[in-house]
C-alpha cells in the first residue's frame, strides 16, 4: 500500500506529514479562543486597577494602557496566525466595548445620585469610547491582515 501523498511504497526520511483538517481546526479555535481572551484581558485590565475612572486623566491613561499592548496584540497575532487570531482579538475587543460601555454607565449615574462623584468628561464618551475602541481595533486588523484573506483576492502563487 503506498504511503500518501508521496504514493511511493518507501518512507522517505525528513518527509513531511501532511495536515489533516482536525489539527487545522484545532489549531485555529485555540488561536481564537487565546486571542480573545488576552484582547479582553488586557484591555480590561488597566479599568480593573484603576478604580477612579470618573476624572479624564485617569480615563486618558486607562485607555492608552489598554488600547496599545491590544492593537499590538491585533498586529503581531494577525500577522503571525491569519484570520483566526484577527476574529479572536476583535472578538475579545467586543467583550471590551461591552465592557466599557457597561462601566461608563456605571460611572455616569454621578450625574443622578449625588453620593457617586461625578465624571470630568461629558456623557457622549459612554458610547464613544467603546465603539472608537472596537474600530480601531478593527482598522488595525484589517491593515495587518494579507490579501490573500480577503474575499475575491488571487490565491498566493507556490
């Protein structure tokens, strides 16, 4: 019985093995699944131990904190891992603008309860900030990614 796909009786030493879609598969959820939760864990991070995000510059250091080791993150895994470490992180950033979006609520009922401080920022950056987040996360990747992911794009040539 020949040995595939060199379809030669004789194993050849050093030869390849081929690739079989269940370590395909397998090795692209892991990307994801790891992509995602390090997108989430550091972009979330930084609001975790800074408690007092109500004033701007604690904001302002909050998001630059989170937001570059993230968009490094999306660059160097879309780079290295293609499309399944790209849908990882943006996934992970949407769990941060959920995340985000969730806590600016918090943080804006200083405006009606008078025991909580109120916010140095106006209420436009509860949502503002968590989409700019997810966007430009987004552009990262998309900047980062090949042409050969792209729908429509020629195949690499061997």
């Amino acid at each position: 019985m020949p040995f595939e796909p060199l379809r030669t009786d004789e194993p050849t030493p050093g030869g390849r093995k081929p690739t079989d879609m269940d370590n395909v598969m397998l090795a692209g959820c892991t990307t994801f699944v790891v992509a995602s939760l390090l997108a989430y864990g550091l972009g979330v991070l930084p609001f975790l131990v800074m408690q007092d995000t109500y004033r701007l510059i604690v904001l302002k250091v909050s998001v630059l904190v989170g937001l570059v080791p993230v968009l490094g993150l999306a660059v160097l895994a879309t780079r290295r891992f293609g499309l399944p470490a790209a849908t990882g992180v943006l996934a992970g950033s949407m769990a941060t603008g959920i995340f985000l979006y969730l806590r600016f609520d918090q943080i804006m009922l200083g405006f009606v309860v008078r025991e909580i401080p109120n916010p140095e920022y106006p209420t436009v950056f509860g949502w503002l900030i968590p989409v700019a987040w997810v966007l430009s996360v987004l552009l990262a990747i998309l900047l980062s990614l090949r042409s050969a992911h792209f729908l429509g794009a020629a195949p690499p040539k061997p």
